[in-house]
C-alpha cells in the first residue's frame, strides 16, 4: 500500500468556522483625532437632538398614548439595533445615577447618604463610609495598655495650632524626660493614640506625625540655645561664634513660630477635612527647616536625650560643621528654604570669626576699625626708651614674644571651608605680620590708609559683582596715608529714641511705633527683629551663582580679596629683607656667611690656616717662605696698615702676636710628636683638643682682624663722603659682625668615635671646633638653627680639607731636597714617595678647587643673584605701581621676575635651605650619600696618614726599612680607595644621567652644567668625576708603573 493510499483512508480535516466579532467599531477617518473636542461636540448634539417618536407620544391625550405603545417599542427597538454605529454617542450621553447602588447595612442609618458616589473606589468614598468598610474588613487589636483618645477635626487643629509652636495643649503634654510631645492623661495607660473621627489609627497618626515633628524639634532646639551660653568659660575663645550660632538658631525658630501662628485668611475659611489637609501641606517647609536644624546640632527625634551629640568646642569646629551641613544639602539639592536657612546659620556664626581672621592677617575692614585705632595709639613696651638697652637682650626679648605669637598662630586651625592651599597662605601671612611689625614697623601696610572690604559669605551674582567693582574701585585708586580724623566716622543715633517705645501707652497703635521699633532694634542688642531674616530667605536664589555653580568655588570667590592682601603682606617682608638700605639685608648676612662660615674670604681663610694649620717642615717654627710665615707676614702687615688708618692701636692685635710668639718660644724649647697640618700653638704637651683662653682669644682675633681689614677696605672704595642708608646698614651688619660670629667647642661625643676626637693626627681632629652665628631677629627666620647646623657641617668639612691641603705642603718641603731624602739608601721607595706625593698634590688640589669653585661657587652665587634680581624686581613693580601711566612690559622679563621673586619668607627659607642641601650634596655630605662620602673621606685620611708617616721618617722615629713596607701597604690603600671611589662617583653621575635619556660620554662639560635634564649636583658631581679621572687614569686596567 502506497503512502497516498493510507492517506486516504483517514478522515478529511476542515477549517474551523470563523467567529466574527460580536461588536463593531467604526474606523476613524484619516484625519488628526480630538478625542477631547468630539467628545463634547457629542455630548452637545446629543443633549439637543431628542427623538422625534418619543417627543411626539408624550404630547398625546392620555387616551391615545395606550394605543401608541406599540410605536414607541418598535422605536426603542430600532434604537437598539442602532446602539453599536452610535457607541460612542451613547457613551458620552450616559448620565451617572442619581442614587447610590451600594447595598450595606449602613444604608439603614438615617444619616447615611443615598446620592451616588463619583467614585467606585471605597478610599474616594465619604471619610465615615471608608471608616467604616476597614473597620469591619480589618477589626482593630484591642492592647490593653494603648489608650485610643477620638477626636474631631475642629478640636483637633486647634491643638495642633499649639503643638507646632513648641507648646503643650489639652492633648499633647512636654515629657522632660523624654523631650518630646506626648499624649495627655493616658490614665495609666503606657502609650496612647489619637484617632481622628472617621479615620482610622494609621490615617489619623499619619496626618499628626508632621505637627507633632515640628513641635518636639522646634521645643528641642529652644531648650538647646538656653543651655548654650553655660557650656563654656567665660574666657573661651568659642564664645563669640558660640553666641552667634545661638543668636542665628534662636532667630529662626522665632521666624518659624510666627510662620506658624499666621495662617492665612483663605486656609481659616477651609473646614473639613481640606483644612487639615492644608495645614500639612503649609508646615512642609517649616518640618524639612526643622529636620536639617535638629541634625545639624544633633538633636534628631529618633534619638533619645541621653544620646543627644555634643557640639563642638572650638569655632573652627562650629562653622566646619554648619559648612559640611549645608554642602550636603546642596549636594542633595534639599528645598531652597533649608539651604537658605543653613547659609544664614554660615553667615552669622562665621562673621566673628571673619572679623578676627581679618585682623590676623592685618586685614582692615569697617568692623576692626575701632581695633586698629586703639592698637595703632597704643605705645609698644619694646620701644619705650631705657637707660641701659642692650641689644642681644633686646633681641632675645623680641625674639621670644615673635616667637609665642607665631606658635599661637600655627597652632589654630581653619575650618574645612578653607582648603589647604587658603590654609598654608593665611598661616604664613599671620607669621608674616608678626616678623613684619618686628621689621618695619612703620610699613604702609600696617598702617590704617584705607578699609578694605568686609569679607563675609555673599550668595548671589549681584553681591559678587559689587565685590568685583569695589575691588577694582580701590586698586585703581591711588593709596595715599591718611590720619585717623579722615576715616569715615560711624553715623551717630539718638540712643534715647530706642527708650520711647515705653511711653506709648498699652493698645496704642500708629506709624510711629514701627519707627521706633526699628530704631531699638539697631541700638538694644537682642533686639533684631525677624524682618532681616525674612528678607535673606527671601531673596536668596534657587541655585548657587552661575559664577561659582559650586560651594568650594563660592568659598574661593569669597575669600579672594583676603587672600590677595595675605600674599602682599607676606610679599612686603621678602621685599624687606631684601632692601639693601635696612640691617636686615639678607643678600649682605649671607656673604657674611659664605665668606666666614664656607671659608670663602681670602683673607679670613688665612688667619685660620695661620691660627690652626702650619705647612712648615719644622715641628715648631716656620721657615722662611712657607705658608705659615707668609701669612704670619701679611697679618702683621695688615695690622699695620689698620693702625695707620684708624689712627688708633689695636692692643687685642698686638696681645694676640705676644701670645703666638710666647707659644712659638714654648714650642722651640719642647719639640715634641708631630702633628702634621697643625700649628705648633695647638699642642700644648699631651693635652687634647686644647682649650683655655689663649685658644678663645686667639681665634677671636681672627675674626676681629678680618672684619677690620674688610670694613676700612670698603670704606677706602666709598669715593662718596655722604653716607647713604645702604652704606650705614652695611656699617651696622659689619660693627655687628664681631659678636654675631664667633667659634664654639662641641662637647666631646659619648661611647664609639670618643678616641678619633681625642687624637690630634687623626682625620676627626678638628670637629671640636665649629663656628656660630647669631643673625638679628626677624632674619632668623630665614637663618634658621637647621639651616646653620649645614653650614657647620660644611665649615667641619672645610677644616679638614685645609688640613689635607697644608700636610701635601708639609710633603712638598719634607721631601724637596735631593740631597736629604727620606730614603736616601732605598732608591725605588723614595721614587714611590716621590710619586705618591705627586698623586696626593693633584687629588687634594682638584678637590679643593671644586668644592670652592663648583660646589659652593656655583651654588651660593646663583642664589645670590637670584636675590638680587628678586630685590631688583620687586622695587621695579613698586616703581611701576606707583605711576598711573603703564606701559607694556618684556614678556621675557616679566617671566624671569616671576622666576626669580619668592611668595613668602618661608618659601625663601626652604629656597635657602635647599641651596645648602645641594652644596651638601655636591660635597657627598648628605646621609644618603654617606657610602660614597666614607670612600671621599678614607682617600683624604689616607692622605694624612702619609704624612704622619712622613714625619715619623724626618723626625727618625722610624728606620727608611720599616717605613718602606708601610709606604707600599699606603700607596696599595691609597689606589684602590681611589679606584673604588672613582667608579662609585662614576656610576652614581650615569644612573642620573641614563634617567635622562642622556649618554654620558657624549655631553661636553659647559652643556653637562647648564643641561636642564640633569640636576645642579648631578652636573656638579661629574665636574668632580673629570677633575679626578680626565684621562681615565684610574679606571684603566694597565697603569704606567712608578718607575716609568
């Protein structure tokens, strides 16, 4: 059977029969649709338009209508059929019933009524039906300890009306316990409800909860600015912004009960439900007010009193709070009217504080003006005139109150609305003013010359264009000093006018009252009236200013005119001390400096080589032509040439020749041990290091000696006999000079490295003896002691290197006659003394040029010329300034005057300090360098050690054949310290170098100094690298032999 005849057996399978819709919608014509509009044009033709049949029936006698009913069925009849092409005719003329069709037994009260509701929802039906239906569909829980008290809407807003204003009522009663509203008599029920007659629970508490809200935050926060003022001592500084947050919180709940107690007329003539209704939605505003209020002081509902916050202690804690507070809100965007009331609680507990920020900085508005008067006529203590003023102890004195002051200031913090960078720059004005008064206490800018504007919070456009304006009003303006007389004076007021608003008598009402009253207000504190307040709310805007869209900018704006005078005030002191006519010159101290403390003045460097060091081959007296007793020549030459001058002896010279020459005598009768570099008048028998007075004075004179030299020598270059006032300061920096440096003994160091001070031939022999200086307060503040500790360590480093410099001389004279060798019979050993002299000469002398010509040349005289440009600019744009003509100025030169000025005092001394560190740095003084500077400071030891063993050899301490192993053992050290040294420097400058992108071997030396890419000590290390190794000497693998 084939597959189509098995299919013909089955049962045919037919389509089912379509099932046509039992309903007809006419389609819309191809044109826009109204459904509003047709709607009512239906509803319009259809109330016109009757049937004609019907209309004509009812105007039949009443015989005949009978015998028409017939007629009127088959009309209905074909209305009928017709219903489906008009149903939306018959839609729109569908009329709702007259009578309501729900069936209940609550039909059956006579009150209930029968009009058909709009509704067919049970919650839009009347309140007493829906009451009702979830009374019955879901039976309250009776508790036992729950008191239900049913009221009506009437007695109820009355009680709420008393509520919201934070008083007790015939319902609610204040728990003191709990601090909030709670219901009256619950007749020793533990809780109690309120339910508002045809409500239920639920309805009736969540019509409540915001009235009674309002009322427990608002009698919260009453009780919160009462208990206030006695948190805190009388001596507080918090008391001025604790008052004005108090004044501002108790200011706003006066202005929110008075929003509350006035209802409108239009919402008293509401009854029924609507009213309710509407007196929540009118205390909208006042709960979210209230809310952020209660969570700025910590005093939230939800929080029992025992877990209240605690308020901060300090302003800066207050406004950081209230700051943080109202940037959330924004963040959040809250209602306009809390962001509002939060920037009012800003501006009012921050005015204080502005007011005293201001002053610290020196910042003159209209509010310090009274204070800056009785400052500015009040005498200082420091400049009232004594008998016997000593300068130091003045200084001391004045040092020390600058010193408390500044501590103060560094110790008050800022609020968080004052970033870091605001922070750093208003605390280093505050220090700014300090040393500034101690410097220049007649500068413009610590006189009143004009008020500047009040710095306080502004909120809209308009406030911060004025700022603008009034800003560009004053620079523009030229400064002139003006007395005292000139201010402007304070409007004077009728203080007896405030006091007639007693005369009037009770009830009486007139225009002269709100005159009177506004009067009292500006003049009786506490007085303010809520109409200030209203008018901040009022206008202040939705958003924050196009300008500044967010808080932190707003902040910045803000506080810029305040900024500006902090960063002219701090720029005023550099420009101070960088004027040449004033003591305080700082270019001047710190040639003091570099040539006393880094041995960079000749003539100084030569008084103590003669005082410390002697080059002679004698142990006791210098011979002709050596360094000793040329110096001893030039000194007593110069002595000479001082007498002659000043026209007067000089009997602490003279004294001074008398004791080196008794010592000269002492030493020639006692020849004693070498110590090699060292003057003779250093070693008095076994004794070290020495001390007692003829050391003190000796090296006294030193210094008094080189600052006379010096002083007559720039008097003799002065061809103008008027002395100007840079010439007097320098006279007074020079007079000063003899007490501010002097030398000083360090205490001898405890436990290990003890017996290296304490041995007059070795390296460490010299690091009892340092040099001070004392620089005049308020230059201390950039001479600090951390700053002078690195120029000790240099002056410690600079002592030993002259002390290596005179033993390769003492070498040179020990050895120089051919016909005295030191190894007269050893011919190979006296040609490696001979050539390990040579070495030794050439690594002392590079060393020494560099640390004198590259690490403290190139370092201190570009800091130098920096400032000079600094002092240059500055006086440049105080001559530009002071014209009204401006002209247009070299781009270029205007970049290297920003280049070259300094922000602030203190930015000049990290400047400072930096230079040193570079120097240190440049000398492998630093402690991260301290593997490279041992290798450094072993070479330079090993040099002393040679000749010691020189010595030894000349004084025939030791035999030529016991000194022969010892001077190959030193050349080996000494060669591969100076390998190892070599190659350490070397990798050090390449890693730099390779950081770069820089290839070492290829960069000349002038490009590898001025290279940008490379740092200062980096270019200064490979100067040192090629002054060492230029021929790559030490580093080749074959060197030349002695013999060759």
């Amino acid at each position: 059977m084939t597959a189509t005849e098995a299919a013909d057996d089955h049962p045919a399978i037919c389509a089912l029969a379509d099932i046509p819709p039992r309903f007809f919608i006419p389609r819309l014509d191809d044109k826009p649709q109204n459904p509003i509009m047709d709607t009512l044009r239906l509803s319009n033709n259809d109330s016109n338009a009757q049937p004609t049949t019907l209309k004509s029936i009812s105007l039949l006698p009443p015989g005949f209508r009978s015998l028409s009913e017939d007629l009127g069925l088959t009309v209905e009849q074909e209305q009928l059929e017709s219903r489906g092409e008009r149903l939306w005719q018959l839609a729109a003329a569908r009329l709702s019933g007259n009578m309501n069709q729900v069936l209940s037994w609550d039909a059956l009260r006579p009150s209930h009524n029968a009009s058909a509701s709009p509704s067919p929802f049970l919650s839009e039906q009347p309140s007493e039906v829906f009451a009702s239906a979830r009374y019955h569909l879901r039976p309250p829980l009776h508790d036992p300890d729950v008191r239900l008290v049913y009221v009506l809407l009437p007695e109820l807003c009355q009680s709420l009306l008393l509520t919201v204003s934070g008083m007790s009522s015939h319902l609610h009663i204040w728990d003191h316990d709990q601090q909030k509203f709670v219901l009256k008599n619950l007749e020793g029920r533990l809780d109690g409800r309120i339910v508002i007659v045809g409500k239920d629970e639920v309805v009736s508490a969540s019509l409540m909860k915001r009235f009674i809200t309002i009322g427990t935050l608002t009698r919260r926060l009453e009780l919160l600015t009462e208990r206030q003022e006695s948190r805190y001592h009388p001596s507080s500084r918090a008391i001025p912004t604790l008052h004005a947050f108090t004044h501002a919180l108790s200011s706003i709940l006066a202005h929110l009960c008075e929003t509350a107690e006035t209802i409108p007329s239009e919402l008293q003539a509401i009854t029924g439900d609507a009213r309710l209704t509407a007196l929540w939605a009118r205390y909208e505003d006042t709960e979210h007010v209230l809310v952020a209020l209660a969570a700025l002081c910590g005093r939230e509902e939800v929080k029992d009193p025992l877990m209240y916050d605690t308020l901060p202690v300090t302003p800066t804690s207050f406004l950081s709070l209230i700051y943080n507070q109202l940037a959330d809100h924004i963040e959040r965007s809250s209602p306009r009217v809390v962001i509002a009331t939060l920037a009012l609680m800003l501006t009012t507990a921050s005015r204080g504080y502005m007011q005293n920020l201001c002053a610290s900085v020196g910042y003159n508005t209209v509010s310090s003006r009274s204070e800056s008067l009785v400052t500015k006529g009040r005498a200082p203590m420091n400049d009232r005139p004594r008998l016997y003023a000593d300068p130091l102890e003045d200084e001391q004195k004045g040092r020390a109150n600058d010193d408390d002051e500044i501590r103060d200031s560094e110790s008050e913090a800022f609020p968080e609305f004052i970033t870091a960078e605001l922070a750093e720059v208003l605390s280093r004005a505050r220090k700014s003013l300090v040393l500034l008064r101690a410097a220049d206490p007649g500068h413009p800018l610590l006189i009143v010359t004009h008020l500047h504007p009040e710095i306080e919070w502004l909120w809209t456009e308009e406030q911060l264009e004025n700022l603008e304006d009034e800003l560009s009003h004053v620079v523009n303006s030229p400064h002139r000093e003006s007395p005292v007389d000139e201010l402007p004076a304070a409007p004077t007021v009728d203080v007896m006018q405030a006091f007639k608003i007693f005369d009037l008598t009770p009830g009486e009402l007139g225009t002269s009252i709100g005159a009177v009253a506004s009067t009292s207000a500006g003049l009786l504190p506490g007085a303010k009236p809520t109409s200030a307040l209203r008018a901040f709310l009022s206008s202040f805007p939705s958003a924050l200013p196009p300008s500044t869209p967010i808080l932190a900018r707003l902040t910045v704006r803000v506080l810029s005119p305040l900024i500006t005078h902090a960063q002219a005030l701090s720029g005023a002191l550099v420009a101070r001390f960088l004027t040449p006519d004033t003591h305080l010159h700082l270019h001047t101290h710190l040639v003091l400096l570099r040539g006393y403390m880094l041995l960079t003045t000749h003539a100084f460097k030569a008084r103590l080589q003669d005082a410390l060091f002697s080059d002679g081959e004698d142990v006791s007296v210098p011979v002709v032509g050596s360094r000793t007793y040329a110096a001893s020549e030039a000194r007593e030459n110069a002595r000479e040439r001082t007498r002659s001058k000043s026209g007067r002896s000089r009997s602490r010279s003279r004294a001074a020749s008398r004791v080196g020459d008794d010592e000269q005598t002492k030493a020639k009768a006692r020849k004693g041990k070498r110590a090699v570099g060292l003057s003779p008048a250093l070693i008095i028998g076994d004794k070290w290091p020495p001390l007692g007075s003829d050391l003190n004075f000796l090296l006294r004179t030193v210094i008094v000696d080189t600052l006379e030299e010096g002083r007559f020598i720039h008097i003799d270059n002065d061809d103008d006999t008027v002395e100007d006032e840079s010439r007097r300061a320098y006279r007074r920096i020079a007079e000063e000079a003899e007490w501010r440096l002097g030398f000083a003994i360090r205490d001898l160091p405890m436990g290990t490295g003890r017996e290296k001070w304490l041995n007059p031939s070795g390296e460490l022999a010299l690091d009892f003896l340092y040099m001070h200086y004392q620089p005049p307060h308020p230059l201390d503040v950039l001479i600090t002691p951390t700053i002078l500790s690195k120029y000790h360590r240099m002056f410690a480093f600079n002592l030993r290197l002259l002390r290596v410099e005179n033993v390769v001389r003492t070498l040179f004279r020990l050895t120089r006659k051919n016909t005295t060798p030191l190894f007269p019979t050893l011919v190979s050993s006296n040609k490696l003394m001979l050539h390990f002299r040579f070495v030794t000469q050439t690594f002392v002398m590079a060393l020494s040029s560099y640390v004198y010509d590259v690490a403290i040349g190139s370092n201190m005289d570009a800091f130098l010329a920096r400032l000079t440009a600094t002092s240059v600019s500055s006086s440049n744009s105080t001559l530009s300034s002071s014209t009204s003509t401006s002209t247009n100025a070299d781009p270029q030169r205007a970049a290297r005057e920003e280049l070259a000025a300094f922000a602030d005092v203190f930015s000049l001394a990290d400047y400072h300090s930096r230079v040193l560190d570079d120097v240190l740095s440049s000398c492998l003084l630093r402690s991260g360098q301290k593997a490279v500077g041992d290798i450094l400071r072993g070479c330079m030891e090993l040099v002393l050690e040679l000749g010691v063993l020189a010595g030894e050899i000349r004084d025939r301490n030791l035999e030529e054949y016991e000194a022969a192993p010892m001077l190959e053992e030193l050349w080996a050290k000494f060669r591969t310290k100076m390998a190892t040294f070599v190659k350490v420097l070397k990798a050090l400058v390449e890693k730099e170098a390779d950081a770069s992108g820089l290839v070492l071997s290829d960069i000349p030396l002038h490009m590898m100094q001025g290279h940008k890419r490379v740092s200062g000590t980096t270019a200064n290390l490979h100067q040192l690298l090629l002054r060492l190794n230029m021929s790559d000497w030490w580093t080749r693998r074959n060197k030349p032999s002695v013999s060759t």
